[in-house]
C-alpha cells in the first residue's frame, strides 16, 4: 500500500479492517430474548463463574486445576458472548411486524403460508433475523434460500427456490403481519 508523502492518507469506513457495522435485522420478540439472555449473563452467570474461579483458586496451585481451568473457559465464552449481544442490541434494527403495512407483499416480519405446487403440501413461516431462526418452531432466517425467494412476493405468486434436490415452487397461499 502507498501512503501518500507527508501523510495525509484516512481510511474511508471501517470496512478497510474488516469490520462491518451493518443493521441487524430482528422482531421485537427476538430483540426481547436477547435482552433476556443479556441480564442473565450479567446478572447470573457471570456471577457464578467468578465464584467458581474463587472456589478453584482457594484448592491451591491452579497450573494443575481443571477445575480452575474450566471456569476461566466457561467465563471467556460468557464474556464473548456478552460482547456478541450487546453488539447485536446496538445495531439492532427492530421491526414489529404488527406494524408492518406492505400491500400484502412478503417481507421481514410477516408470516407466509405457502404451498409446494407439485405435492399441495402447505407450510406457514415467519420471516426472522437470522438469530431467531427456529424451524421448529416455523421461523425461519431472512438469509435462507426460502426466504430470498419470497421477499416481495404477493398472494397467488409462484417463488422458485434452489435446493440441495433441486428447485422447488410454491405458491403463496397467504401473508399475514401478526
């Protein structure tokens, strides 16, 4: 890289070092459950791995500790994932799909009952954030395949969608925004 004589030079985003500060997508109950799991970190779980530590301290010399090890572990992945929610909060885009008015069109947020046009069988989804992902129970990522190809669809549309097996149509039955 060349750096211009007597500086100069800026980076232009935050992009150049390979993070990316984009909105995170999510419905107002998926906002709700991770600022559930964010308390309990915080409040439960990071207070009783800091006691575990302690308790692991006092047996004596920690080099042969696994117990001592395996809460230091279990801490690091608390702390990260802390870090990981509150980063996902702070650059949550949170929709209600209550509010949503999209002219009957699929989108973030509205539940879409669909059927496989060769078999007839039906299926109701909802469209989430990828961390509210859930296929049992009919959620599934804005990012899958089935959802790209529903994005923007109305009633009575045909969505094509590339599978492992090949590509399956569907119809939309309907669009509901509850």
């Amino acid at each position: 890289m060349h750096i211009p004589a007597g500086g100069g030079y800026r980076f232009r985003s935050f992009a150049f070092w390979g993070i990316r500060m984009s909105k995170v997508p999510m419905t107002v109950e998926g906002a709700a459950r991770l600022r559930a799991e964010l308390h309990k970190l915080r409040t439960v779980d990071r207070l009783a791995v800091i006691q575990a530590i302690a308790d692991a301290r006092s047996h004596g010399d920690l080099s042969e500790n696994a117990d001592y090890d395996a809460a230091k572990e279990r801490q690091g992945f608390i702390e990260g994932r802390i870090s990981e929610i509150e980063s996902k909060l702070a650059n949550a885009q949170v929709i209600d799909p209550a509010a949503i008015d999209a002219d009957g069109r699929v989108v973030f947020g509205a539940t879409v009952e669909i059927e496989d046009v060769a078999s007839g069988h039906r299926k109701a989804y909802q469209i989430v954030g990828d961390d509210e992902a859930d296929i049992k129970a009919s959620k599934i990522s804005v990012n899958s395949p089935i959802a790209r190809a529903l994005i923007g669809k109305t009633e009575g549309d045909t969505a094509d969608v590339q599978a492992p097996g090949g590509v399956t149509s569907y119809e939309v039955v309907a669009v509901r925004y509850a």
